[in-house]
C-alpha cells in the first residue's frame, strides 16, 4: 500500500483534457499526464483495504496496490516490472480502457477511487522515457512453429508470451498493418499509433515474424498453416457487426462504423483518398450525422464525425437513459450500470438520445434524407424480463445524410478462417474454447480474445492472448513457465 492516511488527506485528482474547442481541431490525444509529485500523492491514497478488490475489477489482475506503493515511494523502475508482470501493453489500457479496477476500488464505495487508470499510464510511459522496456529476448529457441491470425490486443499478447519462451511465432494480419481495431477501430486522438509502432519493434527483436495483407482462409487455407505450424492461435475478434434491417437500409448514406473509422485512421497515417469500404470515401464533413449505438463505438464515431467538422451529429440508444449515480449496495464491486458521458460527447454540438428505435431510412433520388424512429418505454414482464414497447404517437424524423451503424457484433466472422478451422462454435456463435486450455474441438488450433469470448474489451483481449499462450507453450512443452 502507499500512505495508510493517504486517502484522508488526498483528494482524488485525476487527468484534464485540452479545452473542447481546440482538441477538435486535431488528431492527436488530448489528455494532459499529472506531474509526478501530484501521481506520488494519488498513489498514496491506496488504502490498506485488506481485499484488494481492484484485482477481481481488472481482468488482467493487476498488481494494483504493489505498484501504487511503488509509485508512492518513487520507486518507478520496481513499478514498471511489476505492471508489466501481467499485462503486455498497459500504455494501451492506460489510455483506452473503462477502468472496471476503479470501479471495484473500495474508495469508490463514497465515488472516490483511485486514480488506477492514471497511474498505469504515467508508469508505462515513464518506463519507455527512461529506456527500461528492453526485448525480453529468450535464451534458447524450442524449434516449435506457431501461427497466431489477428493482430489485435489478443493476438499481439499471445505472440509475444509465445516468442518470449522460445518458440517461433508469425503473426498474420488480412490488413495492411498490425494492430487490430487497435490501428484501425480506435481513433488517434484516444490511442496515437506510434504505441503500437514500438511494441512491434521489441516484439520483433524478440523474434516475432509479422506477416500483414495476408488474409488465412483467402491468401492461404487454414490446412495450409496446420502443415507449416505446430499449433494455430485463432485471435481474429468479432468482427461480423450487427446490421438494422428496416426499409431503406440500402440508401446510400448508411454505413457500419467500422467502414467509417479506420478511413480517418488511414488518412492520419499518409494514405491517401481510397475507396477500400463499400460506398468509397466516407466522410461526415458539411452533413448532418445520426450515429446508432450509445456505446464506445458511437462516441469514437461522434468524435470522429466531429473532428471531421460535421454540421450536426445526433446518438441514438434503444435503451433507456441510465441512472446518474448507482446503488452501490447493489453493484458495488461489480461494475455498475450508470450514466457515462466520453469526452466525444461531451464536445460541442452532440445530442444524445434514449428509448428510441429507427423505423425506416427516408431518401430521395437513393441517398437518405431523414430517418424516422419512434419512442419506446421499457418494463419487465411476468417473468421479469425487460420488455420493449413503442409508444403511440411519438414517431418522429431526423435529418440525415450520414447513418453509422454502431450497434455492436454479433461474433466472429463465419466464411473463411473460421469454417475452415471446422472448429465447434458455442451457443452465441463464438469459436468453442474454455478458458483454461483455450483449445477449440480441432486439434492443434486454439482460440482467445473477441474470436472465443465476444464482443469484448481491450483488457480481456491482452488476457486471454496471455493465458492462451501459455496453454499453446503446455500443449507444445508438456509445461510452462509462462504465467496465466
């Protein structure tokens, strides 16, 4: 633990972000880092909780109070090996993850938890500011071969655990480069791309093959790889994304967001104008904006759309509006269902709306104009169950040019890798594995990350491409020393 009054006599303070108006006129992130001494007085309001829950919060289980002490006694270079310890790339859930540690910390029972989040990323980057990050280059090679397809959180954790014990790795990614919706589904101003850059460079030294514009189940048959490789880590996500089938769906004008976000993330790169999505160039300058979704997906579109300089943006939820503040009787530690609002929304010229459900696209000469929706009201049913019903009299229409579909995914994509695999797939159509020997109904093939759990965060990602690999180094070895 850091100060055992620390909690008395430090108020929470956390990370500030560029004004509003002038972080919409770039691209780059726009969160201002505490000064140590400020990130030394946070880290000392960890508190002597005896039940750390913050590790059941973080799906990577964290050493939370071990480097919160060490920060406290500025001890940063033992703070650094300990994040690091069980989690690849905390500068990524440094800047882009909700948090659920903070939420399960025991000061957040009075909504002042530690600043976690914060202090992981000060941590991190202080590490490679001071050069401490080094290749962790493994002293004897095993001779085994493993393909790891998909390059995002899942499948870089996996590779590099792989690499780290001796075996040969090559991680294949169908884009144009490594990372995953690291690279093309978040936006530049919440996760700059040079973080991936330099994780690649030491993975590489490590001896990581990266292997990108190589689509398996397309370029090369999954039998292929099985013939070339010991064991096949399947870490492709769930990419097959949720579709609204209502009249008009096929105007022009209505796209998935994530043919809409990796476009801006390509023009930041130096690509050029490309017409790589369905549709072309997609882009919400000079138009009025509808983004579907409320989650993390809406507001990166929101965000994008406004630094596109869209000239209204709406966000439309089916659910209806969450409370302010949770019973933390009834949640707490778990992670609560409130109100949140991103800084997305927070910036000019957002609305947000709740209970509503998207009747039909209206167009003309096959672009949309306008959709029409209508509000709903929710109850539970005999059984308890939530229970939509549309409320009469309440349809109505908002202007148009540009709909994003942001309503989430539905798992991984069937056609290609994944019916080639012949690999069983559970209930909700995710590839069949547990999460102790991350092994699917074929042998020698192994699944973790979005591609086996669903629709998931980046934290779980980095943990099960960790515990996945250290299943693929016991299936491989007979043991491992690799920790789960």
């Amino acid at each position: 633990m850091g100060k055992p009054t620390g909690f008395l006599e430090f108020e929470r303070h956390d990370r500030g972000y560029e004004k509003a108006g002038e972080r919409v006129q770039h691209w780059r992130e726009f969160v201002a880092p505490l000064p140590a001494p400020e990130l030394n007085k946070q880290a000392g309001r960890c508190m002597d909780c005896g039940i750390p829950f913050c590790h059941q919060g973080c799906p990577v289980n964290n050493l939370i109070p071990d480097w919160n002490n060490l920060v406290y006694r500025e001890q940063w270079q033992a703070a650094s090996t300990a994040l690091h310890s069980t989690n690849n790339f905390p500068e990524f859930t440094g800047r882009i993850c909700p948090a659920p540690c903070e939420a399960s910390c025991t000061l957040n029972i009075d909504d002042n938890p530690v600043t976690i989040k914060t202090i992981e990323c000060a941590i991190v980057d202080r590490a490679w500011a001071e050069g401490w990050l080094k290749p962790l280059v493994p002293a004897h090679r095993t001779g085994k071969r493993v393909a790891v397809v998909g390059s995002g959180p899942a499948g870089m954790a996996c590779a590099q655990q792989l690499a780290r014990v001796g075996h040969s790795v090559t991680l294949f990614e169908k884009a144009d480069r490594i990372g995953g919706l690291l690279r093309y589904g978040i936006p530049d101003f919440k996760m700059e791309k040079q973080l991936i850059d330099r994780r690649m460079a030491q993975m590489a030294a490590e001896g990581v093959e990266f292997r990108a514009r190589v689509h398996v189940g397309v370029d090369v048959t999954v039998a292929e790889l099985l013939g070339q490789y010991d064991a096949l880590a399947m870490t492709g996500g769930a990419e097959w994304a949720r579709n609204l089938e209502i009249p008009g769906r096929e105007l022009d004008g209505i796209h998935y967001a994530m043919d809409f976000l990796p476009q801006q993330n390509k023009r930041n790169a130096g690509d050029k104008e490309h017409v790589a999505a369905p549709g072309g160039t997609i882009t919400a300058a000079g138009k009025h904006v509808v983004v579907i979704g409320g989650g993390d997906t809406g507001s990166d579109c929101i965000g994008t759309s406004t630094r596109q300089k869209a000239v209204s943006i709406v966000q439309l939820e089916i659910l209806p509006l969450p409370p302010e503040h949770e019973d933390k009787g009834l949640t707490w530690p778990d992670w609560p269902l409130k109100l949140r609002t991103s800084s997305s929304q927070e910036e000019e010229g957002v609305a947000r709306d709740w209970s509503v459900v998207t009747k039909r696209a209206v167009g003309e000469n096959g672009k949309i104009t306008a959709i029409e929706c209508v509000r709903v009201e929710w109850a539970r049913d005999a059984n308890g169950r939530m229970q939509m019903t549309e409320i009469p009299d309440t349809t109505f229409q908002l202007k148009a040019d540009l709909v994003l579909l942001a309503m989430g995914f539905l798992g991984p994509v069937r056609p290609g890798m994944v019916e080639q695999s012949g690999a069983a797939l559970d209930p909700r159509g995710n590839v069949k594995a547990d999460t102790r020997n991350y092994r699917t109904s074929v042998d020698k093939i192994f699944a973790a990350g979005d591609m086996r759990r669903g629709q998931s965060l980046v934290v779980w990602a980095i943990r099960e491409g960790r515990q996945c690999a250290r299943a693929i180094d016991e299936y491989l070895m007979g043991h491992s020393t690799l920790p789960r």
